[in-house]
C-alpha cells in the first residue's frame, strides 16, 4: 500500500495557519486543480465531505470523513466513497519557534491487484505532487496574509 508524507515549514502563528487548513471548504479557492470541496454534514469535530479534484485533465471525486482535533491541531481523514479502495490520513501542525511545521500524509490503496503493481508507483507520484502542491498553496496563502 503506498504510502505519502510531505511536510513544509509556515511562518507564522499555530492558531492562525489552523484555522487555514482547517477551512477545507476554501481550499479550492487557491488551490487550482480543486474543483470544488462541500461540507455534506457536520456534528461535533467531525465533517462529511465532498471533493472534486481535476488531476491532469481527469475530474476524480470522492467522499471523506475529516477528524478535527483542534486541541492537537490535528485533522484524521478516511475515504467514504470513492475511486480508490483506501484513501486516509491526516494533517498534523507542529509549532517550532516562529514557525509551524505542517504534516500530511497519505496513506491509499488502488484496490486491483493485478495492477497495483503497475499503477502503484504513478499514483504514489501523483499523490506525492498534489500534496506536495496542496501544501505550497497552503504556506502561500498563510505568508501572504501574514505579511
């Protein structure tokens, strides 16, 4: 099962920079290949969500469980329905001085077998730059409006 984990560095202070990646619902507003990302229902630190993501041309949809564990500035996510057979992870924010570390992993599983072993290490690319790319967009937007 492939498994991605990128992280950058933010400056900036912890509780502004979550409230940032908290707002899943504004991602697709500065990040270009989100089409769109929909709240379907919120109880408690828990959201359903749904996303759609433009990758290369191809529109992918899925539905999420988000997690928030806003005292640990925390966020788990599992897939509900969607493409791949295991899609899950989390963000973990990290302070360190006047910076914040940001970490996300990706941990999935394409769910054919007879071709994992073909598509495995593409997806794990693919993966790999859309998080990496999630993540630039996200240091962005907190730098910008930190200055």
């Amino acid at each position: 099962m492939p498994y991605v984990e990128v992280n950058t560095t933010i400056k900036g202070d912890i509780k502004r920079i979550w409230a940032i990646v908290a707002d899943m619902a504004s991602y697709p507003q500065f990040m270009p290949n989100l089409k769109s990302v929909t709240i379907e229902e919120r109880a408690g630190n828990t959201t359903v969500s749904k996303w759609v993501s433009n990758v290369d041309g191809r529109i992918i949809s899925w539905r999420e469980r988000d997690v928030f564990f806003p005292d640990d500035y925390r966020i788990e996510y599992t897939q509900v329905s969607g493409d791949l057979k295991k899609f899950e992870g989390k963000w973990q924010l990290s302070p360190d001085g006047e910076t914040v570390n940001v970490l996300l992993t990706v941990d999935f599983e394409f769910g054919v077998p007879m071709l994992a072993a073909l598509l495995n290490p593409l997806l794990k690319k693919k993966v790999r730059e859309n998080s990496e790319g999630m993540l630039a967009a996200i240091k962005k937007i907190c730098e910008e409006t930190h200055a």
